[in-house]
C-alpha cells in the first residue's frame, strides 16, 4: 500500500513531473516555485521530502528528477487529475477553466471507488 501523501506534496510531484515531460529534462527549484506560486524555501523543503520519500533525485543546487517511483506517484496523480477534469466537462458540463481548479481540489480527497466510477462512466 502507498503512503498517503499530503496535498502540498502531490502537488509538487505532479509538477515536476509535469515540468520534465514538457522540457524533456531536470527541474528546477525555480520551475517549481514559479509554477506553484510559492517561494524558493518552500519548493526547497518539498523537493527535500520527495527525496527523503524516494520519489526524486536531487544535488544540491542541481537539477530535479523523478525516480522510477517517484514518475509512477506522480503519473497517477496526474491520471487522477485529468480524468476528473475530463468527467467535469463531460458528464455536468462545466467550463474547462473550472473543471481544471476544481479537479485540483478534488483529486486529492476523492475515494477510490468514486474515482473508478468517473472513469468507467468516461469509458461509456
């Protein structure tokens, strides 16, 4: 069984991941922050219990990366968001901006069985 990470770290693990898939390299402190909209301390404390957790590798000062872990964690997260944000926009026809906030919030308290729901009803 996975450990339950909180909100703040599956939003930072969704980030780097999302960040490498876009540059195709390393992160860094920086892109994060800048993308979350925190300060450089606080990407700093995240990224150091990502690595405490073994979800990234990370030298000081040097770029960020997603262990093999680490990349299947943040894939899920991501699967969750974005099949969340789909069912929003399909199923009760909610605007594209606000499905995607919402399905930030809702990605990380929604159950399991409520989420397999989503996606079966997506696979109709």
């Amino acid at each position: 069984m996975e450990k339950k990470l909180t909100e703040s770290i599956e939003d930072y693990i969704e980030t780097i991941y999302l960040e490498s898939e876009k540059h195709g390299k390393g992160v860094r402190i920086t892109d994060i922050a800048l993308e979350l909209s925190v300060s450089k301390a606080s990407a700093n404390d995240a990224v150091r219990k990502l690595k405490e957790l073994g979800y990234v590798e990370h030298e000081r000062y040097g770029q960020i990366y997603l262990t093999e872990a680490g990349k299947n964690r943040a894939m899920k997260v991501y699967e969750k968001h974005r099949l969340i944000t789909e069912y929003l926009v399909k199923a009760l026809d909610v605007s594209l901006p606000v499905a995607e906030k919402d399905a930030c919030s809702i990605e990380h308290i929604i159950s399991e069985e409520t989420f397999k729901k989503m996606k079966a009803y997506l696979k109709q």
